[in-house]
C-alpha cells in the first residue's frame, strides 16, 4: 500500500517538492487511519507501528522525496479518515 502512495505523489502534477517531512506524514496518516479503523487508539502502539513502518518503508520514503505535492494535497491528507481517502487526496 505504501508504494501505490508514494507512487501517487508522482501523480500530483503542479505543486512544490514534498519534503522527507511531507512524506512522513502521509505515511503516518495512513497508519493512523488503518489503526484507527481497527479501533486501536492507544498512543505508545500508534508511535510504534509508525516508526516500524518507517523503518520498513525507507527507500520508499526516499523516492517520495523530491516528487510533486500540493498544498491543498497535504491539507486533505491530514484530515482524511481512511487510506482510499488519503490516496484521492493525492490525486
């Protein structure tokens, strides 16, 4: 799921260059919303599985670097309520 994320940044079109901050986020929006949606709310679990999956998904990370976002991409990201939501946001 994190590749067709990252892989969707490309897709942006106009935009800035997303930041490694930018890209963090999006990837710890989509673990919050996948956890959320299993009814995991604990804070200490949510920081763990953000920081496995960054680990896991660095040179994913590394090629979202660089890539075309928006502004109003990252606005909808971070107020989107699940993972097909967040990948419409950046489209």
């Amino acid at each position: 799921m994190l590749v067709l994320v990252v892989a969707s940044v490309a897709l942006s079109g106009c935009g800035r260059h997303a930041t490694k901050a930018d890209c963090e986020l999006i990837v710890d929006r989509m673990v919050e919303v996948k956890l959320k949606a299993k009814n995991v709310t604990d804070p200490a679990t949510i920081a763990t599985m953000k920081a496995d999956l960054r680990k896991d998904a660095d040179a994913d990370l590394q090629g979202c670097v660089g890539r075309r976002i928006t502004d109003s991409a990252m606005a909808c990201i971070k107020t989107a309520d699940s993972q097909d939501a967040i990948i419409k946001c950046l489209r």
